[in-house]
C-alpha cells in the first residue's frame, strides 16, 4: 500500500465522498501549548493513507480544517482527545462529529486494561503494529521514510477496528453511552485547551 506525503495540506478535494475519515497526529510532545502539532496522518475506508506534514507556525491548511469540521464526515481516532484538543489549539477548528476507539474499547473491552492501539489492533484485526517511531522527531524539517510507515500504520486499521469495536457495543448495549461520550469528546478537548486538562471537573474532590 502506497503512502502520500503532502507538504502544508491536504490536496483539494481528495476526500470527497468519504464519508468517514481515520485520522492520527504527531506532535514534538504530549503537553498541550508547549508541543506543537507537527504531522497529521488520514486514511479513508476504502482508500490509501496520506501524510500531511504541516507548516509551523502558520498552520495554513484551509482543506484540513474543511475535513474536521465537515459534519458530513465521521472523523475516526484513537485517544481522539488529544488530537482534537491539538487541532482546537493550533488549527483553530472544533473537530466533529468524531469516534474514538479508545473509548469504544474502555467500554466492551472491560477484561482487559490494555487499550493502547498496538493492543487493541492485535486482539480485534489481528495485526502487530510497531511503536518504534512514537518518540522520534516529529518537527524535523524532512520525514524519514520510518517515520512516514509509522504514521500510516496508525490509521490504516481504524475503520476495521471500529467495525469490531461497533458489534461488540451493540452486543453489551452500550451503543448510545458510547454516541453519547463521541459527543462530548469535542467539549472535554476545549476543556484541555483551558487549562482543565489534569482536572476531572466531575469528581467529588
């Protein structure tokens, strides 16, 4: 399977259609306002995976921001918290409507604490899937060919795992909590971009 690197943005018009979209970011950090967004990664269910390694800090990427904010196109993560909170802050643009299967696994997948996306791939499409590029660096000026395999693998899986991760919560009656926490994803973001990122607003303390 072929990989696309874009330089700045995505090419006008390269989605359309779609109507749900597997998307992944990478980031000099984990820390949001002091690491900057530096590499935004999509696959389309039926289509190949493209890299969009953007332009700091500028961020000028008017067909990205149209394809997050498209509410006729289901944006598909893992831990989608912190990418949208990413996109919130640097790209100015609330992401929705969204699915995360991190979520999705936290509620069918109650046997195990294992959720992270190498896991969660193993056990539902029966894929091994390298983390060995997650720490490297995201804002160099050129992406190795690594670097560009390992963005792609964290997208190229997510519709399948959906389709998994949707039967199970349709069997365990938990379809509509799941709609119901995709929803309030975009909100808990901007929570994380104000400064509530290490608070839980809902516990008692």
């Amino acid at each position: 399977m072929a990989v696309h690197l874009h330089q700045g943005d995505l090419p006008a018009g390269l989605f359309d259609g779609a109507t749900s979209v597997a998307i992944d970011s990478e980031t000099m950090g984990l820390r949001l306002g002091r690491d900057p967004l530096c590499v935004v990664q999509l696959q389309s269910r039926d289509g190949e995976p493209h890299v969009v390694q953007l332009r700091r800090p500028q961020y000028d990427c008017p067909n990205l921001k149209a394809l997050l904010a498209d509410p006729k196109v289901l944006k598909i993560f893992h831990f989608g918290r912190f990418d949208i909170a990413m996109f919130q802050l640097h790209l100015g643009v609330v992401t929705t409507p969204v699915y995360c299967t991190k979520i999705a696994s936290k509620l069918v997948r109650t046997y195990t604490d294992r959720h992270g996306l190498k896991d969660v791939t193993r056990e539902l499409v029966g894929q091994d899937i390298s983390k060995a590029q997650q720490s490297s660096d995201w804002g160099a000026a050129t992406l190795s060919p690594e670097q560009i395999a390992y963005a792609a693998t964290d997208v190229i899986n997510l519709h399948a795992i959906k389709d998994r991760l949707d039967a199970m919560l349709a069997r365990e009656g938990r379809t509509a909590l799941a709609q119901a926490c995709f929803d309030f994803l975009p909100h808990r973001a901007a929570l994380d971009v104000a400064g509530w990122d290490e608070v839980d607003i809902f516990a008692h303390a």
